[in-house]
C-alpha cells in the first residue's frame, strides 16, 4: 500500500500545472494570481527539509518553465533555491508565528519576482512601473502560504504547538 507522503506528492505534480493554469486564473485580485510553485516550494522546504524542498521546487519550477514562453530554467533555478533555503531555515524560525511566515514568504516572493523580471528583461526592467503588481503579487502569495500552512497544521494530530505539529 502506498503511504501518505508518496500519494500526496503525486497527487501535487498531477495537478499542480492545471491548478495554476486554470484554477488561480480564476481567482485574481486586481490581476494579480498567486505563485502556486512558489508557495508549494516554500511550504515543502520549510516542512520537510532542505532536500525535498530543493527536489520540489526543481520539479514545480521545471513544470513552470516548460508550460510559460519566459527562460528555460528560471523558474527551476529560483523554487529550487528558495526550497532548500526554507529547508535550512526550518530549525531557526520552527517557533516562529504565522505572522513571521507571512513577512518570510512576503519578502521570498518579491526577491524572486524582481530576480525573475530582471533575468528576464536585464537593466530594461522597470521596477517603479510594476512595483504594484510585485506588491500585490507578494501580498497574496504570502497569505496563501499562511492558509497552506495553516491547512498541514490542521492536519497534523499532535498536540504540540502549530509547526512542530506538521515537521518531519
């Protein structure tokens, strides 16, 4: 029989590229859609290490890549940081509240957005006129975080205190 873990992860990649494509388009404030990938590297880094974190980030970005006319391997390059970096994180802010995940995810997501745009138009990429949709795309990427982590702390049967409840 197939464990947990295995079904769950297979489960994501079937549906991670229809969810983004199709589910998150629906979903848009002020234009703006969440960073699936980016919030599923974030929350596997963070829960299960800096390995898995760094795998699934690989995968979510690759899939982002192939599926998007942007850079081969961008995407790929920057989840997979940001997985294995959560991952190593995991021991220092365990303790840390939601609100500390929130500004953590709010300030990874705008890194890897003004990274992303600048690898992808160089010193041509005007930061002022998309600083809106940075913002906004931040915002939201950070909140769904908070739901995400919110959802696996609910999950978890431990009595102990939220994270600790959905580590390893």
């Amino acid at each position: 029989m197939i464990g947990l873990y295995p079904l769950l992860m297979i489960s994501i990649l079937i549906f991670f590229i229809p969810i983004q494509s199709f589910l998150l388009e629906g979903i848009r404030i002020g234009n703006v859609k969440p960073d699936l990938g980016l919030i599923l590297a974030y929350g596997i880094g963070f829960t299960w290490g800096g390995g898995r974190g760094l795998f699934f980030g690989l995968v979510f970005g690759g899939l982002q890549d192939f599926f998007s006319l942007g850079r081969l391997g961008l995407h790929c390059a920057l989840k997979g940081l940001v997985g294995f970096g959560t991952g190593l994180l995991e021991v220092v802010v365990v303790h840390f509240p939601l609100q500390t995940h929130f500004f953590f995810m709010f300030i990874i997501s705008m890194l890897h957005d003004i990274l992303g745009e600048f690898f992808l138009h160089g010193m041509e990429y005007n930061f002022v006129s998309e600083l809106f949709y940075l913002v906004g795309r931040s915002l939201y990427n950070a909140a769904l975080t908070i739901v995400l982590l919110m959802i696996l702390s609910k999950q978890a049967t431990s009595k102990s205190s939220w994270m600790e409840s959905i580590l390893r």
